[in-house]
C-alpha cells in the first residue's frame, strides 16, 4: 500500500501539458491524497489550474477529476479508475511499482495511456504522461507536473 499511501496529504503542483498544436502550457493546481474505503483504498483529488487560477474548470486544459485506487488481492498489481466530469472522461488503468516508482497503464481503448509516478521524496514527486496512438509501440510525452509537499505529515 506504500505505493500510494506515500503521498498522502496536500500538495501544490506545477503542471505542463502539450496542446494540439504542439505548445507547452504551464498552470499551477492542487492535489489532495486520502486513504478511503477502510483504509482500502487511496483517492486522490486533481485540481488544475487550482482554484482562483487563470483557467480554471475551462476545458480542454483544465482538469478537476479524482483517482480511486486499490491493491489487487493477489497484491502484485494496483487497480485504479480516473474519473474527470469537466472533459467527460473515465479511464481504468493498472499500475505496478517498479523499484521506488509506479507506473499505471490505461489500454482498454483508444489512446493508450501511461502515467508514472517518480522521484518520491518525503516532500515532492514528479507525475508524467504519456499517450501512445498505436497500441504501445510509440509515446508521446504530453504531460508533466511537480509536486511539492504543503504539510508534513506526521
């Protein structure tokens, strides 16, 4: 459960994402991290921009939706659905950890979807994506956010 429940807390991200015309835009946001369901599971909730930002809840850059996530039984693998009203999107994805990293993959429909969560300290981490239009065999890097750490957990 450490995969997840080492980001427990309130954190402030620094977001760039690729446009459709192949800029980068940079917004600041929020993310809150929990434990839900018993203890079960880990959700987390994804605000960019963050409240009171330049964009805010003004699709298609704009992105407010939360991530429930579980461990499967069988412990090796994470089960996890996005959820995202302000674009109208859900996704399923799998996640593993690898080393000190995790990586999840959405490729149940079109396009396939990679995020990986890495460099984890105490107080920030870094979350990238990737989008893949031809079933895995090559990504595209569109997203990048930095978190830092609001409050140390206790």
């Amino acid at each position: 459960m450490d995969d997840f429940g080492r980001l427990v807390g309130d954190w402030r991200l620094h977001w760039s994402g690729l446009t459709p015309d192949g800029t980068w835009h940079h917004a600041t946001g929020e993310l809150h991290v929990g434990w839900v369901l018993g203890g079960r599971a880990v959700q987390d909730v994804w605000i960019v921009p963050g409240r009171g930002e330049p964009g805010a809840g003004v699709p298609p850059l704009a992105f407010h939706g939360t991530t429930v996530r579980f461990l499967h039984p069988d412990g090796d693998r994470w089960l996890s659905t996005w959820m995202e009203p302000i674009n109208g999107r859900v996704r399923r994805f799998t996640g593993r950890a690898h080393g000190a990293d995790v990586e999840l993959l959405s490729d149940d429909e079109e396009p396939w979807l990679r995020w990986r969560i890495t460099g984890v300290r105490a107080d920030a981490f870094t979350w990238s994506a990737e989008t893949s239009r031809d079933r895995g065999r090559t990504w595209v890097h569109d997203e990048l956010m930095r978190a830092e750490r609001l409050v140390q957990p206790h």
